[in-house]
C-alpha cells in the first residue's frame, strides 16, 4: 500500500540523514570560535580605560571590574557554544530548500493536491530547519524521520481519529435503528462498501438490514440482494423507479418492528454536477435523518474525488469517509488529500474486494506506514 509515496518520503529522509553526515564538524567548530574571537576582543577593549590618569573614580573601577567579571560569562557561553556545535549538526536552509522543492514535486505526482503539498512541505522544512542532531551516537535517520512523521501530523491535527465501531456501538445503546446513508458517485465503491460493513457489524453481534436505496441502475437492487444473501442480511426493497426515501422509510420501520439494530442505506451513484439527482439526495437524507452519513470516496480518483466530495457536503452532511480501493492505488496522496481539505475523519479504508477488505483508519498508522 502507499507504494509511490511511501517511495517520495524514503528519499526525501534519507537525503536528509545524509546531509546531516556530511556537515562537516571543522567547519561549524571554526565558524563559531572565529564568531568568539571577535566578541572577545571588543569587550576588552572596552575595558580599558581611554585615559587612566583621569579616571580615580571609584564607579569606573568598579564598571572595570564588572567587565572584568562578564569575561569569564563570555567565555563560558563561547566554550557552550563550541561544545554545541561539536555535539549537534544543524542544516543548513538552502540545501534543505533543494530538497524540500524535490518532495514538493514528488507530492504532487502521487496525487497530493497542489496547495496541500504546499503545506505539508512549508510544515516538513521549518521541523527540519530546527532540528539539532547529536553528531556522535545518535539513530540520525530515525530522527529525521521523526521529524518528518512530526510535521504530517501537524498538518492534520484537526482532523478527529474516529473509530467507527465504537462510535457506532455508543450510538445502538442510545437508539435503535442506527441508520448509515452511504453516498458517492457511479462504481466508486458504495455497495460492496454497505457489504463489508454489514458483515463487520454483524461479526461484532449487531443485527442489520440493507435498505435498497438505489432504485435507479440496473442491477442494483440484485447486487445488494446476492450479498445480502452471502451474508444472511436482509434486504428491504421496492421495485425499479420507486421513491429512494420510501424505501429508506420502509428499512426503518421494519428494523423498529423487528429490534434491529443498523440499517445501511445503499444510494444510487450520481455525479455532483447533476442538480436533479443531487436535490434528490437531499430529500433521501431529510427523510433518512440518518445517525451517519458517509462519502465513499474512490481513492484512484485522486483530486476529482475531492471535488465531488466538496459539492456533495453542500447537498447534505457529511461524517466521515469511507476511502476505497487503496490496494490498487500505490500513489496514496489523495487520502492526505482528503484529510487536510476537507477534515473529515476517514473511517476505514477499503483494501480489496472480499469482505474482510477493510481496514479501520487511524492518522498515526497512516503517517506511521508512509514512512515506514
Ligand atoms: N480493488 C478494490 N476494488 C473495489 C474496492 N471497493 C469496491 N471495489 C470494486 O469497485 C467496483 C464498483 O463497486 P460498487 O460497490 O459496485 O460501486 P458503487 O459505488 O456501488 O457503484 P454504483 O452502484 O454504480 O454507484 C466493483 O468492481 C468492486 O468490486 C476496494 O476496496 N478495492
Ligand atoms: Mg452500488
């Protein structure tokens, strides 16, 4: 997973550690001890009195004095210094400029939108610009990396890690049916997405329903009905053309009567920019007032995703997201993509086409596999 942009960080690290080997340690030591020299000097020559003869005052002794006294100060905050730089190496800012341009780059190949690798690569440069490594004894490359892992999660820090079977468990003990609306344009992942959340719920001890939203493509109602039949789900339906939230209205009472517990919500894909089809969403979810509603979001549609998504949040609200597909998509970029635009928690990723393909999604892992 993440092939090509874990491939952009290992890099982009590993030309960092190596520029901290190289900084030499004369050069620094030499810099700062010329930088001493001069400082030394200059206070001594304050020091000295211009004309002694007329200078029997008691308080210029005593100013001499005092100088006398800062020397040692001086020389002490020189020897740290000296002892600093022969102990750490800091970067210097043009050559991790060349290298923060090349992961900028390399960003925006693996799909990460333009004014997000802008950010992410501002975030990465200023952690990397104040990092102060040891020169002797230390992991320099697990430091850097550190550094790196640091930064991502700086850039998405507002976004909420949301675990979904547990938000889910807490909204069952408060109401029943818990109802999920899952939303998305045509083939970007919805229904197998309901299947794979349908046997994780029912695999915790939940009882679910589908409701057969989708009214509109051909083929969908039986799609939903195959995997309800693999899984031992039931599938509330209507015929062709009917009214999407008559069936949702349905899938809801019969879960009232029969005690159960979730009711997933498959929709019919449609294209942001159809007005009529969106409108119609609207009315499914005003009908629904489903608990979540979640964006099933094609990860291999990069920044297009992104855009529908946007549209979409203005239609109807969105919770969270379900990203799809990851397993044939080695970019990886657009799930940061995602996380720093629209600041949405993303709930699993859909890895695969059986059921068990879903992996639940936190920041820290995701940072943690990119620079693995
Ligand atoms: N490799 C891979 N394929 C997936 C994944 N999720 C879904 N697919 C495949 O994507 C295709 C479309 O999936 P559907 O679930 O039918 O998509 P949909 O959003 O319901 O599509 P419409 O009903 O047409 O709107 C199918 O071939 C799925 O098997 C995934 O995580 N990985
Ligand atoms: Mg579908």
């Amino acid at each position: 997973m993440f092939k090509k942009l874990k491939e952009a960080f290992r890099q982009f690290a590993n030309s960092i550690t190596s520029l901290f080997r190289e900084e030499k340690q004369t050069e620094r030591t030499e810099e700062v001890q010329g930088e001493g020299k001069t400082a030394t000097t200059v206070t001594v020559q304050q020091a000295v009195p211009a004309a002694p003869q007329l200078q029997q005052d008691i308080s210029i002794s005593a100013r001499i004095e005092e100088k006398r006294e800062e020397k040692p100060h001086l020389l002490q905050r020189i020897a740290q210094r000296v002892s600093e730089a022969i102990a750490y190496t800091k970067l210097s800012e043009d050559k991790v400029e060349k290298l923060c341009e090349g992961l900028f780059t390399q960003l925006v190949e693996c799909d990460v939108a333009v004014e997000v690798s802008e950010q992410i690569v501002e975030v990465v440069r200023n952690k990397l610009l104040s990092l102060k490594i040891p020169r002797f004894g230390a992991d320099k490359d697990k430091l850097v990396k550190n550094a790196i892992k640091e930064a991502l999660l700086e850039v998405i820090k507002d976004v909420p890690d949301v675990d979904f079977m547990e938000l889910t468990s807490k909204l069952v003990e408060e109401r029943s049916p818990v109802v999920v609306l899952f939303l998305g344009p045509n083939g970007y992942g919805k229904t197998t997405t309901i299947a794979k959340i349908g046997y994780l719920l029912k695999n915790s001890g939940y009882s679910v329903v589908f409701a057969a939203a989708d009214t509109f493509r051909a083929g969908a109602i039986e799609q939903l009905e195959e995997h309800g039949r693999r899984l031992g789900i039931k599938v509330i339906k209507q015929r062709y053309g009917a009214d999407p939230a008559a069936v949702v209205l349905d899938a809801i009472s019969h879960a009232e009567s029969k005690g159960i517990d979730f009711v997933l919500v498959d929709t019919a894909g449609r294209m942001h920019t159809d007005v009529n089809l969106m409108d119609e969403l609207r009315k499914i979810y005003r009908v629904a007032e489903p608990d979540l509603s979640v964006f099933v979001a094609d990860a291999l549609l990069g920044n297009e995703a992104l855009e529908v998504a946007k549209t979409y949040s203005k239609y109807v609200n969105i919770d969270g997201l379900i990203v799809t597909k990851v397993d044939a998509y080695p970019k990886g970029g657009s799930i940061l993509t995602f996380l720093v635009v629209l600041r949405k928690p993303i709930f699993f990723l859909g890895t695969g086409q059986n059921y068990e393909d879903l992996i639940p999604f936190k920041k820290e892992w995701f940072v943690n596999q990119i620079l693995e």
